[in-house]
C-alpha cells in the first residue's frame, strides 16, 4: 500500500505540473487559465507533499540521514559520484511549490503581476527537477511517460519562443508597437 501511494502521488503531482507548463506555454496570460492554473498547480502541489509524507514515512522511517544516504547512493549508481547534497534540491523544491501556491491563493493580483521572468525561472528550475526525478532516477511507466512528455513540451516551448519571436519581429518592421485591432 506504501508503495502505491508514493508512486501514484508523485504521478499525480507530476501530471499536475506537465499541465501548468503546458497551460502556461498555451495561454500565459489569459485570465481564464489563472482560474484553471491555480487549481491544478494546487491539486499537484497537495499530491506533491502527500508524496514526500509517503516517501518519508515507508521508505525513509522520517529520517533525513536515511534519505540524504539514499539520494548519494542513488547518484552513486548512475552517476558514479555520491551526492547525498541532492536531496536538498528536492527540499527547495517543496519549498517553491508550496509558496507558489501560497501565493497564488493568499495575493492573487500580486501573483499575476510578477515578472514573467520569475515565473519562467521558477517552472524551469521545477521542471528540470521533476526531468531528474522522472526520467533520470526513475524506470519503468515513470519514465516511459516522462520521456514524451518531455519532448513534447520542449517543442512547446520552442514553437511558443518562435512565435513571440515572429510576432516581435512583425511588430518593429510595421513601425508600430502598439497591436493593431
């Protein structure tokens, strides 16, 4: 049963995420999707802390030793370096999800005009993390979804680059930067 949680929390959390950085590359500023945005990065950040409560409580007995020794021998395993320091990583993690969503919740009109740039930096730094932990840490239907996920929402972000690109571009040559009707 320990085991089942932890894995179909953590496929739930990630699930969620995918979601958000696909919404976020579709609509990035429509108020519709912060409605929609908000309630599945909130869905995905509870699977998350549900997933790290699993974690620690079956496989860890609450302990940061045993995770931290867990975390060096499995970069140990693929890596060939033990690197126990990684699992603070997943720390900062929970952190940015959690006050993300606290955000989100608590100062709703702040939230939506942060710079796009901390948004971007913070769902990279999330997304590379969920990529380690997905596909890199992890086999089996974990990583076999992860993997075209991954594709997939890196051509998102490519096309999503290149059409603001165009659109910039466009913009300058017509000698206007204020959109047209």
């Amino acid at each position: 049963m320990g085991e089942a949680l932890t894995h179909w929390t953590i496929r739930l959390a990630l699930a969620c995420l995918v979601a958000r950085l696909a919404g976020q590359l579709r609509w990035p500023n429509a108020p519709q999707w912060f409605v929609w945005s908000r309630a599945i990065w909130t869905i995905g950040c509870v699977c998350f802390v549900l997933h790290v409560i699993c974690a620690f409580h079956y496989f860890r007995q609450w302990s940061h030793a045993l995770a931290f020794e867990s975390t060096a021998a499995q970069t140990h395993e693929l890596l060939g370096v033990r690197f126990g320091e990684g699992i603070y990583f997943s720390y900062l993690f929970t952190f940015v999800w959690v006050g993300d969503v606290v955000w989100q919740w608590a100062w709703p009109t702040s939230y939506r005009r942060r710079s796009a740039r901390l948004t971007a930096g913070m769902l990279g730094y999330m997304a590379f993390i969920a990529f380690n932990g997905a596909v890199i840490f992890e086999g089996g239907v974990t990583r076999w979804v992860g993997i075209p996920l991954t594709v997939a929402l890196v051509a998102g972000w490519i096309a999503s680059a290149l059409l603001t690109r165009s659109q910039s571009a466009e913009k300058l040559s017509s000698g206007s930067l204020i959109p047209g009707p």
